[in-house]
C-alpha cells in the first residue's frame, strides 16, 4: 500500500486531500522524521509538534506566492517533505544534502534562510511592506515558537508591526504554555466564530453605522473594550491586542478539523493578526514527549529505546567538563554564578542549575540581556560565567563592549561550540569568536588544546580580574586525563609542545593535537616541526613567538576560526609591527560560510586534519613562493 507522501509533491498536492487524509499524512510525516532524524541527527521534538500546524498553513495558503517564514528553522521538517524534498529527505542535514532549517537557494518555498532566533517577525515584516509597495499578491504568514518570543526583537517587530499596521499574520507556536481545555476549547470556537467572513463584516458594519450616530465614538469604544474584557477573560492576548494585533486563540495546534477553519478566516482579516496555536513537543513519539528537551536536538539514535547510538567508549565531552568543572569552582567560591541563553542541558549547567538553584539564571533566548545582566551581576561583586554557544553570542556584540570590556567588568564568557559545529551548518559554525573579541579592548581570548587544559582556563577565567573568554569545540574530548588541582595559567603565557629546526607550527584550540601529530608523523619522513600550543589569541605571547620565529625558515599558524581577523592574523600583524620577514602560512577557515555537514568531513576539506595539516607542510617547506601564504582551502 503506497502511503499518501509518495503522492505529495507540492502544497497543491495538499488541498486534493480530505480530513481522514491529513490526518493519516500527518502521522506518515511523523514516521518519516523519526526514522531520519535517528539515522542522521537533528532537531526531532519541535518538528514533530508541527506537523498538524505545517499541514493547515500549507492547506490553507498559496506557498510559495504566500511567504512562509520560520522562525529559527528547527520546526520545518514537515514544510520540508511538503514542498518537493521528500525524495532527498533522507540526506537531511548531510555533507551535500539537504540543510536542517530552511534555506532560500535550496527550495522557492523556503522564504527566509533562518538558524538564529526571533528574527521571523522583523523580516516578516519587511516582506509584507515590500510586497504591498511592488503591488505583489500574496500574504505574509510568520511562525514563532514560545522561546523565540522572548527575545527583544521579536517584540521589536511586534511593536512596529502594530505601529504601521501592515497586513501580517503571526502565527505563535507555543508549547509551554498549559491552558484548562474548557477554556481552550471555547476561546477555539469563538475565535473561529470571531474571524469569520459575516462577523468580521457585521463588526465593521456596525462600527460605521454607530460612528455616526451623536456620541457614536463613544459606543463604539464601550463595544470594543466589552469585546476586549470577554477575550481577554477567556485567553492570553491582552499584550498582542495591546500592541495593535487582532488575537486568534489558542487553539488546539493538532486538531486540523480547528486550525484549518480558522487560518481560513485569518487569511482574509486585514492588518496584524496572531494567532496563539497550543502544541505538544515530541508529539506522537513517546520519548520526545516524555523528554522534550533532550530531544530538542540530538545525534543518531535507536528508534525503539530513544538511546543515543555510541560507538564504543568515548572521552567526556567538553560540555560536560565545563559543567563539572564550574560546580567544583563554584563549592570554592561563593561568588561565582552561571547565565544561560535558555541552553541548560545544551551548555552543560542543568548540574549545577540543581547543586546551585540560586546562583543559575535562564535569561531565555535573551543573549544581549544575557550580557549587560552579567555586568551589573559583576558591578555588584559577583563572578558571572556566560555560558553561550559561539554563534549566538555574535548576538551581544555590542553589549560586551559598552556593557563589560569599556569599564572592565569581570565577566568570564564560555562559549561552547568553538569552531566547526557540523551538521547544523552555517548558521551555527563557531568561525567567528576569535576575531570578534580579539578586536576588543581590555578582552582576553583563550582557547584550550583538550579537556584538561579547559578546566585550568575556567579557573584561570575565576582569579582573573576583568573581561574574559574561553571558546572550546562541540564534542568528545581528546581523551586526557583530568587534573585534580587546578591551576591558574599565566594570561597570554604559551607552551612549547615539541622542538624542532625545519618549520615553527604555531596552533590554537583544537587544532593542536591534530598538529603535533601531524608533527610526530612527520618526523620519520626526516622532518623536524617545533609545535607550539598558543593557548591565547589575545594576548600573544610576542617574546616566545617573536624569539622562535627568529630561529626558523618557515612559520605556519592553524586555527578552526575564520583566517580574517584571527589567531593567525595576530601573529601576522606582530611579525609585521616588529619588522620581522619570515615566510609565513596560515590555515583555517578562507573567507565563506561552512556548509552543513559532519565535522570530519568538513575539517578535512578546510585542511585542518594530521593528513592535510602534513600535506601543507611539506608543500610550504619545498615551496620558493611568497613570504604570506594563506590556507589552502580559500
């Protein structure tokens, strides 16, 4: 029996279909990304509580006339297998396959390339006013998780949606929120009574009829505010009616027989619109349900179990080590605190959100309060640690100047997934961190070359007396072991792994191990590296540096951040302050946005695994070429 998705090629192919009909395709659709997502990895329990929703919009609307936009992009699995990818499905968030969040080159009905939070309305928004002001046909519909609502620019766009009151539908997927069914079920049925064609009409009918009547205003008021009083009594949108939005809902987010019918009426009111949509995490997959944030975004997995797939034994990740590490510094000292961006498991701190429910604060997807909230924190006497993936903390950029570097408050930002991030492609690759802060006053970069040295950093970042960072990668450790007494490490002091005559490797982060390696195999080929751990982009340790590159022909610099403004850019601009001329090669990151793909995969492409980093090697020291080479890669 061929299931009813082999026949869905477009949304058109949706609106053939019957009640019965969605209803089992919305349960094939579930099928489907469960057994993808535990073969290659992704975010499963937001795509699974959007399916009925993805159904009724594309049911409902004229995709891709109609724009689309997702927030963040993590719930768009469903909209994916509706419009022409089902057959490439399978390649999900693969090297050369198809991206996890939507991407505009990949698919016409992809509307906006979305990976960060909240920024569905802003853009949304300009949409709409540029459609009207081209005279293109179509609507504009926004979907919004619940978390991504509690970022500042989202209410931004709200608040300038409801000033200019352009045609916009919001679409707010919450999932949190738990609401009496008596109540959901009647604010339902009135909101699709409310929004219908004849009481719309009727509404806007009596509207003028009593504006022009002697004290018609008047009436006219005391009839919206009764309206007002009985929705707000019976639901939530007090706040979106506040800032000029009609408020639909909340609906039951997977009864189709309900949003269907009402995104029908939505679809031809005038002005802003949100719809409020209650959803379930996980839905239809019990795990997912019963644990929806470890299931928000996971690897591969046993379908059966929920159990993450392994193979063999493997070191503790980095997270993890943070995480145990800040509660053994934190048994010492009073004063440290964690801030998290609505990341607690993802940075490793549920632990110590438990050990220390005081000093843990969830700001939700609020990254730049995250940062000024850390300076008053530190103003006061405290030692916050800003627990932050590297990406998002692009985010708070000028927070961490005005709020933190320019009065040099003690602010330790650790920022997780450093460098190649993988399958989640460019949205969330950690490339930037070491040129965004090293350009900043009074900051100091670290980045640590294993597990071990992470934890010597994070204690290093507590004595510490000013702006701080520490940027490690995602992933299992390199399998040292842990230190037991923690020690401070001198700032901008680095270490010298390896002597050698032939070239001088200076290596940040990550890309240590794999250069010292790199180094030991090529010894037998009679080649002599000295490899230096740089430990600090900011600040070099210039004497060592400066004193080694003197007693070398060749000197190379690796790092898994963008070459533009990086570790390597640095060490160029000391050699070229202090008139220094010797042959240099850098290797990370060329000027692009890395693709989606396994981190394996895409460190070898960029040059920055033991065989490629010996293959540059070997090609820079039999080369006569320019004394400023950059990575092969670019």
């Amino acid at each position: 029996m061929t299931r009813i998705l082999d026949r869905i090629d477009s949304p058109k192919d949706l609106k053939r279909l019957r009640l019965p009909e969605l209803r089992e395709l919305a349960r094939e659709i579930r099928e489907t990304i469960i057994q993808t997502v535990s073969e290659n990895g992704g975010h499963l329990a937001p795509n699974l509580g959007t399916v009925e929703l993805t159904l009724a919009i594309h049911y409902v609307f004229d995709a891709p006339q109609d724009r689309i936009v997702w927030d963040v992009g993590h719930q768009a699995y469903a909209h994916k297998l509706v419009t022409g990818r089902r057959d490439v499905f399978h390649t999900l968030r693969t090297y050369g396959g198809i991206s996890g969040f939507p991407k505009r080159s990949e698919s016409p009905y992809d509307a906006l390339d979305t990976g960060h939070s909240s920024t569905s309305i802003s853009a949304g928004l300009g949409m709409a006013v540029a459609m009207e002001l081209q005279g293109k046909p179509g609507r504009v519909v926004v979907v919004i998780g619940d978390g991504s609502m509690t970022a500042g620019l989202a209410f931004e766009g709200l608040n300038n949606t409801g000033h200019i009151r352009k045609n916009l539908i919001v679409i707010l997927n919450d999932n949190e929120m738990s609401i009496s069914p008596n109540v959901g079920a009647l604010s339902s049925f009135l909101s699709r009574k409310l929004t219908g064609r004849v009481a719309t009409r009727v509404k806007k009918e009596l509207e003028g009829f009593f504006r022009n009547l002697p004290g018609g205003d008047q009436i006219v008021h005391i009839l919206k505010r009764s309206e007002d009083t009985l929705k707000g009594f019976l639901t939530p949108g007090m706040l979106f009616e506040a800032l000029n939005f009609e408020y639909v809902g909340p609906l039951p987010g997977h009864r189709l027989d309900v949003l269907i019918p009402t995104l029908k009426n939505v679809k031809e009111l005038e002005g802003p619109v949100l719809v409020h949509v209650l959803t379930k995490k996980g839905k239809g997959y019990p795990p997912a349900e019963e644990e929806p944030e470890r299931f928000h975004g996971l690897g591969p997995f046993d379908v059966v179990t929920g159990r993450p797939r392994r193979k063999g034994p493997r070191p503790p990740d980095y997270t993890q080590v943070f995480g145990q590490t800040m509660i053994r510094l934190a048994e010492e000292e009073p004063r440290l605190v964690a801030i998290t961006a609505a990341m607690p498991t993802g940075t490793g701190l549920k632990d110590f959100a438990r050990r220390f429910p005081e000093r843990f604060f969830d700001v939700g997807i609020c990254e730049q309060h995250a940062v000024t909230f850390a300076a008053g924190l530190a103003i006061e006497g405290l030692i916050p640690v800003c627990a932050i993936y590297s990406t998002f903390l692009q985010r708070s950029f000028d927070q961490i100047i005005h709020d933190v570097c320019l009065t040099k408050q003690h602010v330790i930002f650790a920022l997780d997934r450093g460098g190649i991030v993988g399958e989640d492609g460019p949205t969330h690759q950690g490339q930037f961190d070491l040129s965004y802060l090293r350009l900043i006053p009074n900051m100091v970069v670290m980045a640590p070359k294993d597990e071990n040295e992470l934890q010597h950093m994070l204690y290093t970042a507590m004595v510490y007396r000013g702006p701080i960072a520490l940027r490690y990668p995602r992933g299992s450790g390199v399998g040292v072991s842990l230190d037991w007494e923690l020690k401070a490490i001198p700032i901008g002091r680095a270490e010298v792994l390896r002597e050698g005559q032939d070239i001088l490797v200076l290596a940040i982060g990550a890309t240590v191990w794999p250069a010292l390696k790199a180094a030991e195999e090529l010894s037998s080929q009679g080649v002599s590296v000295t490899v230096v751990n740089a430990r600090f982009a900011k600040p070099l340790d210039e004497e060592l540096i400066l004193d080694l590159a003197q007693g070398h022909d060749r000197l190379m610099t690796i790092e898994e951040n963008s070459l533009i403004g990086g570790f390597g850019s640095a060490v160029a601009e000391l050699l070229a302050d202090r008139r220094l001329s010797v042959p240099l090669m850098r290797l990370g990151i060329p000027d692009v946005f890395v693709e989606h793909g396994s981190p394996a995969i895409l460190r070898d492409k960029l040059g920055l695994t033991t065989p490629k980093i010996k293959d540059s090697i070997l090609n820079f020291l039999s080369s006569e070429g320019p004394r400023l080479i950059v990575s092969p890669a670019s």
